[in-house]
C-alpha cells in the first residue's frame, strides 16, 4: 500500500512539474506587420497612416538614384542604393519626419503608437 501511494504522488508531482513550464511559459507576442514604402522619381510612396510599435517599414528604392531615409530625430539613417532595399523596426511611439539627404526635398512622417 505504501509503495502504491508514494508511487501515486510522485506521479501526481511529475504531471505536476511537466505542466507547471507550459502554463507558466511567456507567450510571444505577435510579430508586427510590414508596410512598404517605394522610393520612385525622386520621391517617397505613402506612409501608412499608423503603425504600432513592433512594426517595420521595408524601404524599396525603384529609383535610378541613391536615396536615405533619414529621421531627423536620428533614430535611422538608411542608404539606398538603386535597387536596393532594407528595413527598419519601431521600438517607441511617436511621430518621426524623415528625409532624404541626398535629397531634402524628399520628406515623409511616421505615427507610430502602442
């Protein structure tokens, strides 16, 4: 009887501490989306209208020229090649002007909230 009953609880506390990880485990949070913005005859494609932290803009530059994308409150500074393309995540919200400095005729803003 005793061994069937130490048996029964060290069974019961494996189920246990098999299930405690799972339940106690972070879940990920959910990847942010993507937007794009082309670069094309000297200028920036529409921004979205909001993003959230977690998002990413793929810059893409369809242009013949090198272009950035510049923040001006220097959060990013990206360089274009023609053809080239690349991406920046957002960590924080906020409105971010961007320019390009090759350029400075070309601007663009971000919003970015929670």
């Amino acid at each position: 009887m005793r061994v069937a009953s130490k048996l029964a609880a060290l069974s019961a506390g494996a189920a246990l501490a098999v299930a405690l990880p799972a339940a106690g485990a972070a879940a990920k949070p959910p990847a942010g989306k993507t937007y794009t913005i082309t670069l094309r005859d000297m200028g920036y494609g529409a921004a979205p209208a909001t993003m959230h932290v977690g998002d990413a803009i793929l810059w893409v530059n369809a242009d013949i020229f090198v272009h950035t994308a510049t923040a001006k409150d220097g959060s990013f500074d990206v360089e274009l090649k023609p053809k080239a393309q690349a991406k920046t995540v957002f960590r924080k919200p906020g409105q971010i002007a961007f320019f390009c400095r090759y350029h400075p005729g070309m601007t663009g803003r971000l919003t970015i909230v929670r």
